[in-house]
C-alpha cells in the first residue's frame, strides 16, 4: 500500500467525512487500479458531499474499468446534472461525449 493511500486512511480515521480525504483517496487508488475500493470512497464522498462533476467522472471511469457500463452512464448522466447546476459547459459537453461512446459498447 502506498504511503499517501495508508496517510489518507489514517486521516480518514479521525475525521470520516472529510471531503478531501474521501476524494484523494479514491483518486490515490484510482492511480493503482484498485477500482473497485476508489468507487466506495467515490460513493462515500458523492453521499456526503456536493460535487460539481469531477467526482462523477472519477466514479464512471473506474466503472468502465470493471466493465460496469450502464453504471458509469448512469454516473456521467449525474456529472451531467451537477456541471450544468455549476454551469461547467464544457463538462456537460465531455460527458455527453463519454456517455455517446459508452452507448456504443452496449450495443
């Protein structure tokens, strides 16, 4: 295990909710393919805390690692949702994009 993956779980320890801690750990496990774990902290944080997208993006990409399909559509159609609340447009326009290619591996 990694020191910054062992450093935030110990963070994580004293404060469970903490935002930046739930994120960093979930994008230090992404880096080592450890897709499964990133998308529990991903959820734990999306839970808890308002995300303007990136979070999202985060959570479909390590779905489409484990062949979860439908759910990383279901993920970016979140993203979608939130970068329009935050007027991130060029977000919307990369996940609609992500959500086309996606579409095309299910059928």
């Amino acid at each position: 295990m990694s020191s910054r993956i062992e450093a935030l779980k110990n963070a994580l320890k004293k404060d469970p909710d903490n935002p930046l801690g739930l994120y960093g750990l979930a994008v230090e496990l992404f880096k080592e393919k450890r897709y499964q774990e990133a998308v529990e902290y991903l959820l734990r944080y999306l839970e808890k805390h308002e995300d303007q997208g990136a979070a999202y993006r985060l959570l479909a990409q390590a779905y489409t690692e484990l062949g979860k399909i439908d759910e990383a559509v279901q993920a970016y159609e979140k993203g979608i949702e939130q970068a329009e609340k935050f007027k991130h447009s060029s977000m919307v326009k990369e996940f609609s994009l992500e959500i086309e290619s996606l579409k095309k591996q299910l059928t």
